[in-house]
C-alpha cells in the first residue's frame, strides 16, 4: 500500500504544478464576479476555456491515476498472496520436521495457554493436595472459555486507528487475577490477544512460526543456525507478559 499511496502523492503534485495560467486566469475571472463587475464577452469567452480545460485535465488525469492504481492493487493482492503461500510452506515444513529441546525456530500454537504459571501457582496454593492435578483442569477450563466466540473481553483505543485492547475490568479477569495472581491472569490474556489476532470468530488456536529467541513471527528465511540442518529447536514456551 505503501507504493500506492507514494503514486497518489506524485500525481497530486503533477496536478497541481500543471497549467499554473488557468488558475491565474480563473482567480482573476473570480475577483471581478466578487467585486460584482459585469464580465465582458471576452472574460465568458475565457471563463469557458477554463472550465473546459480543467475538465479536461480531470478526465485525462482521472485516465492516467486509474491505470497505474489498479496495477499497483493487482500487484500488491499478487504478492500478499503469495507471501501468505510461503508462511504456510514454512509452518507446514516446521511441522514436518524432527523437534529437539533447546532454542529458537519452530511452532507455537497460537492462543493456547502457556501451562507453567498455571503449574507454578498451583504447586505453591496446593503443595499437598495434588497440584499437577489441579493446575490442569485449570488450564484445560481457561483454555475453553477463551475459545469461545461470546465471551470478548475486550475494548477499543484510538491510537492511529480503532485498536482493540484486554479490558482490564473485565469482571472475570479481575476474579482470575485475585483468585490465581498475576501470572495466570496474564496467561489467560495472552491467549486471548492471540485468539484476536489469528482468529476472531471461531477462536481456534493455530499454528504460527516463530522465533522463540526473539519473541516474534519468523521470518520467511531465518539466519540461525537452526536453519542450516534438518533439526528445528523448539524451547519451552514462555509467557510473553512476565512478572
């Protein structure tokens, strides 16, 4: 899009820098009508030019911006799509491929709970009362009620657009929050910011590539080392919102 709008600009200024003459005789033809002076036949004669040629260049501009614009959009829909073909190669190939314990590129399964906060609250809440036992029905809980479509907990900011943010008063978070702290709490929100991103009306947890060093999508060809065999690392996953 950026290219488009990069040819707006250009032909907005090839518009304004054209026939610099008319808009002086159109001023002039403008402050007589203004002053209530009678325009002659000449000025008619003139005042009819004018308004044929600006016609003119409208409709010859309007010719010349329609062409280049549609070959912009067909070229960036072109190559959206195809980088929308790669990414799925390359989540396809990551799936593909042996995992090993240790670092950097591979799956993350897109708004599914991170399991350790849930783990480490339940060991210290529950020692003695099974809390592995505890920490996965929490989970697997959690993980359905953030996959469905009529709970969103969200609201909208103005920043340089409409942007959707967790609503921090949501009532059932503020309940999470105090009931199982902060770690949990913001588990359970990166998930659903993740659910919001990959799929906003089905809910459905999805695979991502992903740079795991980082903390951000991979890339379509990476430079790491990882790369450069058959054996992709995964590490364990992470909260992205630690405390």
């Amino acid at each position: 899009m950026e290219a488009i709008h990069a040819k707006l600009i250009q032909l907005e200024r090839q518009m304004e820098q054209r026939d610099k003459a008319l808009v002086l005789t159109a001023r002039q033809l403008n402050m007589k009508l203004q002053a209530g002076e009678k325009l002659a036949e000449e000025d008619h004669q003139r005042l009819y030019k004018v308004m044929a040629n600006v016609r003119n260049i409208l409709d010859e501009e309007g010719k010349r911006m329609k062409v280049p614009l549609l070959d912009l959009l067909k070229r960036e829909q072109a190559n959206s799509e195809e980088l929308q073909e790669n990414r799925h190669e390359l989540i396809q190939g990551f799936e593909n491929m042996p995992i090993s314990g240790g670092a950097v590129v591979g799956i993350k399964r897109m708004g599914q709970h991170d399991e350790n906060p849930f783990r480490a609250t339940c060991n210290l809440k529950y020692r003695d009362n099974d809390p592995e036992g505890k920490a996965a029905r929490l989970v697997s809980y959690w993980q359905e009620e953030i996959q469905k479509p009529s709970w969103r907990p969200f609201t909208k900011i103005q920043v340089d657009e409409d942007k959707e943010v967790i609503d921090d008063n949501d009532p059932r978070l503020s309940k999470l929050q105090f009931d199982c702290g902060d770690s949990v709490c913001n588990a359970v929100k990166d998930g659903l910011r993740e659910l919001n991103e990959y799929s906003p009306r089905e809910r459905h947890v999805m695979n991502e590539a992903w740079n795991f060093r980082e903390g951000r999508k991979a890339a379509i060809i990476e430079d790491h080392p990882g790369f450069r065999g058959n054996e992709f690392k995964v590490p364990p996953k992470k909260c992205s919102n630690s405390i």
